[in-house]
C-alpha cells in the first residue's frame, strides 16, 4: 500500500489549471492506495456499500486503486 493525500477544493470549474494550492483546500484527506490486477480507463469514482461502513469511496485509474471508508455523522 502506498500512501495518496485526497485533496477537497473549494474552487469549482477549474479543469486544466494549476493546483492553486493550500489556501483553496477544504480538507486534505490521508488515504490507502495500492496496485490492483485490473486496468481501469477513463478515472472512476465510485461509492460502494459496505457492512462495516455505510459506503466506501474508489478511485481507480490504470492499475491503482484508492479507497477511503466513509462514515456517517449523527
């Protein structure tokens, strides 16, 4: 596994440009990543139901594969 950080932009529409950088961020997220045996083309994300969790966040591109739980919040 290797380690991605999930960046939140506040900024919407900005296909093409330069990060702008930290002063746009609304949360920088730690998430587990690592090499999966399929391929995937085009970028998916995607929410998957889990029993132990409400929903689990993919990312996937190419070989990689990226996911983060996601918990509800009372």
């Amino acid at each position: 596994m290797e380690a991605w950080t999930l960046i939140l932009n506040r900024s919407t529409g900005q296909w093409g440009m330069p990060y702008p950088g930290k002063s746009r961020d609304l949360a920088r997220i730690d998430i587990d990543s690592g090499l999966q045996r399929k391929t995937v083309d085009p970028f998916t994300i995607a929410f998957e139901s889990q029993s132990d969790n409400p929903a689990t966040l993919s990312l996937e591109w190419e070989g990689w594969r990226a996911v983060l739980g996601v918990v509800k919040q009372h």
